[in-house]
C-alpha cells in the first residue's frame, strides 16, 4: 500500500512538472519560430506564466485546503484577492525593471486593460487550482470508501465463515454419535473424515477463492458424512461432472443446501431420493439440490436455519448480480438450483 501511495504521489509530480513545462516552452516552438528573442518570450510569456505558478501553488497547497475544505469562503476570496493584487504589482515592477527598454511608455488605458487581463488570468488560474485539488480531494476519498468497504467486506465473510464453521462441526458430531453404539469402527472412521474436513475449512477455506476442484471433493465427502446417519429408506444419488482446472469459488456456499436436503429430505418411514447435481459451462457453475419435501413441524426444533441465511448473505457480497437461486416444490419434491458466474 504504501509502494502504491509513493508511485502515485511521484506520478502526480511528475504530471505537474510536464504540464508546466509544456505551457512554459509552448510559445518558443510555435509563435516565435527562428525569429526567436528570448527576451521577448521572458517578457511576454515566462514573466506572467512565473506569478500564475505561484497563484496556481498558493491555492493549491494553502488556500484551497485551509478555507474551501473547511467552508471559509470569505477568507477564500478575500486571501486570493490579496495574493492577485500583490502578484499584479510585482509583475508591473519587474516589467518596468527589467524590460523598460525593450517596452514604450503606455498610456493609462493600457495599464488598466493590463491589470484586467491579469486579473482574468488569475481568476481562471484559481478555478484550474480548484478544480485540480478538489478532483484529487474527490479521488482520494473514493479511495478511502473503497479500502473502508473491502476491510468491511473482508471482515464480515470472515465471520460469516467463523459463523458456518461450528454450525457444520456440530451437525457432524450428530452423525457420529449416532455410530458410537451400533457401529464404533465406523464412528472412528469418520471421525476421521471429519478431522480431514474440519482441516479444509480451518486452512484452505479461510482464503476468500479456493480450487473449485478442491470445493468439488470436500463436498463429496461431506455428503458421505451425512449420509452415514441415514435410514434405509433414503438414499442419495450424486452427478458431479467435471469442472474447469483453474477455476475458483468462495468456500463452503454449497454446504448450506446439502445440510437442508439432509435436514429436511429424510423420514423415518417414507422412502425417498436425495440427489445432487453439480456442473460448469461458460464460466457458470450450477448446483442443482433435489430432496423429498418434508417440511418440519412446530414441535422440530433441530437446527437454526443459520446456513441458509448465512448463504445469501455471502452471494449478495461476494456475487452481486452474478447468481440466481430458485427454489421450488412440485410433485412432492423439493428443488432448489444455484448458479453462479465465477
């Protein structure tokens, strides 16, 4: 960042300097051509140029920041007023000075319509200043409110993620407690499952895009996880197709409708199907979640509904106009597709 700030600071200095430059050696390349008097390119162009520096400067570093940020108007103009008067005497002086040879005595008239044209000059100097200080005032804040909101983005997907993470430790412990009496080898296996899993989320998951191949696998084997709890009426059916190499996801969006198709597509006595769907093409991923429809009751208190809230709130952030999820019943059957533009 502070790289940056320094290439961007150096970089403006450099775009003054070139445009004073250019305005200063303008009039020595077109208007006076082999002809060239440097005296006459001093007293017509550098002279006057030299005290529009100055206003432009006086402005820019002083004025502008100490009385237009902080709305002193009056003491804006009053100060510029003060500075333009002073840089027009100084200019008469030197002229009279330095060039009095070179110049005829002018009439009053002259010196009148002189001391406008600077003074119209000078105006326009102050507006140039103002627009370009405030410009780069404007500038810097949107870079500002840019930083602030990535630094507010980063930290709610964090904890948006820290939120998720006990919510699917907790529903794992279920599955395997329900191992521990009728089957302690499976319970051990799994448990070892869950370590490699719980290792994704704590390590891998923590960065905000992962391998969609890696996504891919973790979910694979966390619909194992939750299928172990399963009846033997219910069985489950995954079409996973291959996806791009090279392509990345935010982790863990996916988890959320897995767990509501276990939650809410099991019974104890009905026989059902869940099924998984999840393919790519064109740069869109699509994961289509199907379960029998079997709402809970009032009395069914399992579970919070976090992941599904937790879900939207992600999508919105991190894929803003880029998604669709529907959701959907017909013939008893519970459907719900996500797509996503990666």
């Amino acid at each position: 960042m502070a790289i940056i700030e320094t290439n961007g600071k150096n970089l403006r200095i450099l775009l003054h300097f070139g445009v004073w430059f250019i305005l200063f050696f303008f009039p020595v390349f077109v208007f006076y051509g082999d002809t060239l008097d440097i005296s006459i390119v001093a007293r017509r162009t550098w002279a006057p140029m030299g005290f529009s520096v100055i206003i432009f400067y006086v402005n820019y570093f002083i004025f502008i920041e100490k009385f237009i940020f902080d709305r002193k108007g009056l003491r804006f103009i009053v100060s510029n007023i003060l500075l333009v008067a002073v840089c027009i005497f100084l200019h008469s002086q030197i002229r009279e000075i330095f060039f009095e040879s070179h110049d005829r005595p002018h009439s009053s008239s002259f010196k009148i319509f002189s001391v406008y044209w600077e003074s119209i000059t000078a105006i326009i100097t102050i507006g140039l200043s103002m627009a370009v200080r405030m410009t780069q005032r404007w500038i810097e804040s949107e870079n500002l409110r840019r930083n602030s909101e990535n630094a507010q983005l980063h930290s709610e997907l964090t904890y948006l993620q820290y939120q998720l993470q006990p919510h699917f430790f907790f529903n794992s412990l279920n599955n395997i407690y329900s191992l521990v009496d009728s089957s302690p080898e499976k319970a051990k296996e799994t448990i070892h499952s869950l370590a490699k899993l719980m290792r994704y989320m704590l390590y891998e998951a923590k960065e905000g895009k992962v391998s969609l191949v890696k996504e891919v696998e973790f979910l694979e084997k966390f619909i194992d996880l939750m299928e172990i709890r399963l009846p033997a009426n219910i069985k489950v059916k995954k079409n996973f197709s291959k996806v791009q190499e090279g392509a990345t996801i935010t982790p863990l969006l996916f988890l959320p409708l897995v767990e509501n198709a276990f939650k809410h597509g099991a019974s104890g006595s009905a026989k059902g199907v869940i099924e998984f769907e999840l393919a790519m093409a064109e740069g869109e991923v699509t994961f289509t979640v199907a379960n029998p429809n079997l709402p809970k009751t009032i009395d069914d208190k399992s579970g919070s509904g976090i992941g599904l809230v937790n879900l939207e709130k992600r999508l919105d952030l991190m894929y803003a106009g880029k998604y669709s999820i529907e959701h959907n019943v017909a013939d008893g059957i519970y459907k719900t597709e996500l797509k996503i533009k990666l």
